[in-house]
C-alpha cells in the first residue's frame, strides 16, 4: 500500500456526483460539526476534512459496522472483505489527517448505527450537528430508523444527505423495496413535512434542511 496516496477501489464518490454537489453545498451551509453513516473507505470523510479543516477547526463523527451489508455479503467480489475495506479507511483518514491546516476533533464509532446514534443523543448531542450524511444500510427498515434518529441529532437548520436514492438490489431479477432506501426516505420526508424541506440534487441523492423540532 502507497503509504502517500489514498486508496480507493471505487468511485462512488465521484461518479454519482456527490463531490460535485457538495462543492457548491458546503461552503454555503459553512458546518462544522459533521456525521456520516457509513463511513466505507472514507472517501466522503477525507473530503469533508480536506475542505473544512483547510480552513477552521471542526468535528467529524464516522459510523460504520465494517460487516457490510446484504449487497457486500451476496456479492462474491472484493466487497466481501469487509476488513480490508476497513484498513483502507483507517489509511486515508489518517492521511487526509496529515493535510490539514487546523484541528479535526475525529471519533470513529464502529458499531451498528442505531446503536451508536443513540448513544449520542444520550451524550447530549440532540440538535448537534451542522450535516449529516446517511449512506449505511440500504434496507428500508434501517434507513428508516437512521433517518428519524438524525433528525434528533440535526440543528434547526442542518441538513440531512441521503445517498443512494434510487438504488434498488434486484432479487432473481426482480426488485425488492425492502432493500432499497427510497420507501423509506419518502416515508420520512412524509411524516416530517413541516419540520423540514427538501431541495434539489441529483436523484441519486436526496438532501433535506430542518426548519424545526
């Protein structure tokens, strides 16, 4: 392993876009206090401290079970070694560390999310944090209960990025919307109307602002 490069097996990151909307994104919403759900190989997390500790002081909170999910398991390709993936992501955190100008305050939570997340809110972090990217399982129920515990921990104002939208794992060539995050997002977006709005992305993500509790 290139000890001075990152390294990355895919480009999800770049290829759905994501980094492009989050180039123009960030600098407006300027956050600080940030929370990913799935962490993978720490491409989003090497870009959010490359950018913001560039310039201020910020806190970066990763989860991820490092198991992968059904679509990891059933796959039977590099996916499937889910410790390797796991020492990539300590790599290129703790080279994107390297870079940075001012302080990361970095707590890596491995571990199931649901967990984790209200472990957090017992810490006193409800209404806490300035961003917070939702990309770990990608069954509904999950994403469900990933989604309704972030909004407890989001800030009036924060916003909530849900990747994979539209991704749906196909069965015997049949899709099953059980594992697919957008039933459960839209159920979400539903119950929560008034608290929160939604604005435009590309439709492999889905990004809402909390405008109240």
């Amino acid at each position: 392993m290139n000890e001075t490069e990152y390294q990355y097996t895919n480009e999800w990151f770049n290829k759905r876009d994501v980094k492009g909307v989050w180039d123009t994104l960030i600098p407006q919403l300027n956050p600080t206090k940030f929370l990913e759900i799935g962490s993978y190989e720490g491409a989003s997390a090497c870009y959010i401290i490359e950018k913001i500790a560039a310039k201020r002081n910020m806190e970066l909170h990763c989860i991820d079970s490092w198991k992968g999910g059904y679509e990891h398991q059933e796959s039977g390709n590099f996916e499937t070694n889910m410790s390797d993936v796991e020492t990539r992501f300590h790599h290129n955190i703790k080279l994107a560390m390297k870079k940075t100008k001012y302080d990361v305050d970095l707590s890596i939570h491995k571990g199931m999310s649901d967990e984790i997340l209200c472990s957090l809110f017992a810490q006193n972090k409800g209404s806490y944090f300035d961003f917070i990217y939702v990309d770990g399982s990608h069954e509904a129920p999950d994403v469900l209960l990933d989604a309704l515990l972030s909004f407890k921990l989001l800030k009036i104002n924060g916003v909530i990025a849900f990747d994979d939208y539209l991704w749906q794992e196909n069965l015997d060539n049949t899709p099953d919307v059980l594992r697919s995050p957008k039933i459960a997002i839209d159920a979400f977006t539903n119950i929560y109307c008034q608290k929160l709005r939604i604005f435009s992305a590309p439709l492999w993500q889905l990004y809402i602002k909390k405008i109240s509790d």
